[in-house]
C-alpha cells in the first residue's frame, strides 16, 4: 500500500528563478517543513516577503551541495560558512517560487 501525502509543494514554473531552483533540487518537488506561509527576510536587498522554509533533512547530500554552492557564488562567501550558516538558520524560498497543493483528505 502506498503513502499518500496529505499536501506537498512542487515549483511555480513561471516563477522567474525557476531554472535556478530546478538546477538546484533536479526536480519540481520542493521539500518544505510545513504548508504554511512565514514572513522573512532574504538579505539586505531583497527586505521582507512571504516565505517557506525548506525541510533541510529532506534534502540529499546532492541538492544540498548545490544549494551551498549557489548562495556562496552569489554573496562571494565560502561554501563552509554558507553550509553552517544554513544549517543554523535554515533555507527560505519565496513563497511566489512555490505552489502548495493539498489532498482532500487534509480538510476532511
């Protein structure tokens, strides 16, 4: 028998960092801790907007690795600091970046 997830998240294809976040998770499934929307930061220039967090466990050794090298490569840090910094604070994604979908079953 197999598992049906009450919700899960997949990639807005017209978001405009689609590609970059296909190229970092190598798929559409997003891996996120919960369904519901945050308000936070994503640096200096970017200010305040709604947001999900990433499920970091979630992540293979792979995605994650990609993800470190990408923030390092954009804020010209090194992949170490990036990764600790990550695994600290955790990941935001836009929440424009991301459609939500649920199973019937989750208002039942």
């Amino acid at each position: 028998m197999s598992t049906r997830r009450l919700w899960w998240a997949n990639l807005h294809h017209t978001s405009p960092r689609y590609e970059e976040w296909l190229a970092i998770l190598g798929t559409d499934d997003v891996p996120l801790l919960h369904p519901g929307i945050v308000h936070g930061s994503l640096g200096h220039e970017e200010g305040k907007c709604d947001v999900y967090l990433l499920d970091l466990t979630r992540l293979t050794k792979e995605q994650m690795d990609r993800l470190v090298a990408f923030v390092a490569k954009k804020f010209g840090a090194p992949e170490e600091e990036v990764c600790d910094e990550i695994l600290r604070q955790g990941f935001p994604i836009r929440a424009a970046d991301v459609s939500i979908c649920f199973d019937v079953r989750a208002f039942v």
